[in-house]
C-alpha cells in the first residue's frame, strides 16, 4: 500500500496542496473552518508529514520554492534567481533551482518530481514550441499546485511574470533605422523559447513601420550561446560580403549572441560600430567587464524574480485570493558604443 501523500489530503479535504502545507506548518493564512477540515483529512488519511514536520507539526515543513530554469550556466537565469531568493527568504523560504537543459522531456520530469515534493510553488520558464506537449503544466494547474510562468503559455490561463519582448525588440531594429541602417539581421535564438518568435515578431513590426520590406533573409537560426554567436557572425560575415548585400547591422537574441558576434567580427578584422553595428538583449551583469560597451535591451531581471516570488507567495499564503494573472515590466534600449550610423 502506497504512503499517503500531500496532494491526497488535499483531495480529501477539497482544498489545495498550498492550503494542507499551511496547516501543516501553522500558519494563520488558513479559516479555522478549512483547517479543521484539513486536520480530519491528515487524520482519517493517516497523513505523515516527512522530516521536522513529523514533530507535531511544529517546525517549518516544505517552506520551500522551487525554480525550474532551461539552462544552468545561462547567467540571466542567476539574476533572476537572485531576485527569487531575496523575497523567498525574507519568508523564510528556501529556493530550489533545476535545469531542463533545454529538453521538454527533462522539464517534464522536473516539474512533475518538484510538484510531487513538499515544495510549496514553483517559477517555471516553460520549454515550447509547436510540438510540445503542455500536460505537465495543465496538470499543475489542476492540481491546484501554486506556479508562475516567466515565459507566456499559449492557451492557458496562469500567473505571468514577462517584459514586452514585441516592443523591446522593435525598440531596437527602429533603433538601427534611425541611424540610417537599411540591411539589418535578426540572429534568432531557440525555436524552443516564445521569447524568439516575439523577438522577430518586434523585428517585423519595427520593419512594417518603415520603408524596409521584411524577408526570411533577415532571420538567421542561430542560437542562445556564445559559441553560436561567434560561428554563425563568421558564416554569415564570410559568405556575404558588404559591397554584395551584407547586413550592417544585427540585432541578436541575448547578450551572450551578442558577445560572440562581436568576438567574431574582431576576429574577421571587422570594426564595431564602424562595419557593423550590433545590439543585445537582457543587459546582463557581465557586460560591466566588456571591453567595448554593448548597446542591448536592459531587461529587469532581478525585479522579475521579486515580482514572480511575490505572486507565487501570494497564491500559497493567501488561498483563494484573486490574483493578477499578469505582470508586464518595462525594458529598455540601452544605447552604448556598439551602434553607429553605416559605413556602406
């Protein structure tokens, strides 16, 4: 016979896992009606809480998050997590991080173990594209599991924590054109992320707005990387020459894109802005120890984690509270050294 789990107290008792964890820890976010009703389910269940929680439900049981990120040595997703951690543990909350490593079938299987725990919510920057299957994120909505999202989720209602990447990267490409840029490339990022398919969609709006036609020709697949950045600058620079149609200008993915183009020019004998001039995006704290100032989107990524750690405290603390379901900050062009009017 299987142990009796958190979720199946919280069947019993009609409430949600959230509400059981809070009865659990005695915490008075609870109506004394729900948490009699909680403590008859834990009862005729034979509920065991695991750990200290075993002590007569005195000390602190899964006041915990968990953060589901798609890369680990990705340093945006530290900012963001940064932002987490200091609202979670001024809750007294500890943070969890795990890496899908870009792979749904991983971002799965964590989510479904991190829910099966005795965390207490999880921020997700979900896996997606055409082909995936968002089960695993209904489900949690099902299950009443407390989650937010840091990237938007076609077809399901839920918490958002995001920027307008539409706009910021339309922000950038009008940038470009102010500055009397007419050749202009996107290098794209990860066909898994929606963050991609809205930051061309701002590279199209930004064209439709001008006298510039947009073609397929302006979006190259490259990648979320250094390493992509810095390869594909070098196809694509060494294929194609300026006086043949070579783009002057390239609006990259992430900063991280961005860094190795500009490695990737430097290593071509291309001079920035000069040659090309090239933009960022996310402005991360890196950028601080580059040699060349990069123009990029400044992205609020520690007050992106604050904004979805309070949204996530607010959905487990206060059950049945209705609660914003999105949040858009504002990002911002930051314009540095690395954009200059065209040479050619």
């Amino acid at each position: 016979m299987k142990d009796t789990t958190i979720e199946d107290v919280a069947e019993h008792a009609d409430v949600s896992k959230s509400t059981v964890s809070a009865v659990i820890n005695d915490r008075d976010v609870v109506k004394d009606t729900t948490r009699q009703c909680v403590l008859n389910a834990i009862d005729t269940l034979d509920y065991r809480p695991r750990g200290s929680a075993r002590r007569g439900f005195q000390a602190p049981m899964g006041q915990s998050l968990g953060f589901v990120i798609k890369e680990i040595d990705n340093p945006y997703y530290s900012e963001v997590q940064a932002g987490i951690q200091k609202v979670a543990a001024e809750q007294g909350y500890l943070t969890f991080v795990c890496s899908s490593e870009g792979s749904f079938e991983q971002e799965e299987q964590i989510v479904k173990q991190f829910s099966n725990k005795d965390l207490d919510g999880l921020i997700i920057t979900p896996i997606l594209n055409e082909e995936t299957d968002l089960s695993h994120i209904f489900e949690l909505k099902r299950n009443n599991v407390p989650f937010v999202l840091l990237e938007d989720v076609r077809g399901i209602q839920a918490p958002l924590v995001d920027v307008d990447n539409v706009q910021a990267s339309r922000d950038a490409v009008e940038h470009l054109i102010e500055l009397g840029h007419e050749r202009i490339v996107h290098f794209a990022g990860p066909e898994y992320s929606i963050h991609n398919s809205e930051r061309i969609e701002g590279v199209r709006h930004a064209f439709s707005r001008s006298s510039l036609v947009f073609s397929d020709k302006n979006v190259v697949r490259v990648g979320d990387s250094w390493r992509e950045g810095y390869e594909s600058a070098q196809a694509y620079f060494s294929e194609t020459d300026f006086s043949s149609g070579a783009a002057t200008a390239v609006t990259c993915y992430n900063d991280l894109v961005a860094l190795g183009v500009l490695e990737g020019l430097h290593d071509m004998g291309r001079d920035v802005p000069e040659d090309v001039s090239v933009i960022g995006f996310d402005n991360l704290n890196l950028l601080d120890y580059v040699s060349i100032p990069l123009t990029t989107v400044h992205v609020p990524k520690r007050e992106m984690g604050q904004k979805a750690a309070k949204l996530l405290l607010r959905q487990i603390q206060g059950d049945g509270v209705k609660l914003p379901q999105r949040i858009s900050l504002d990002a911002e062009l930051m314009v540095r050294s690395t954009t200059g009017p065209p040479k050619f």
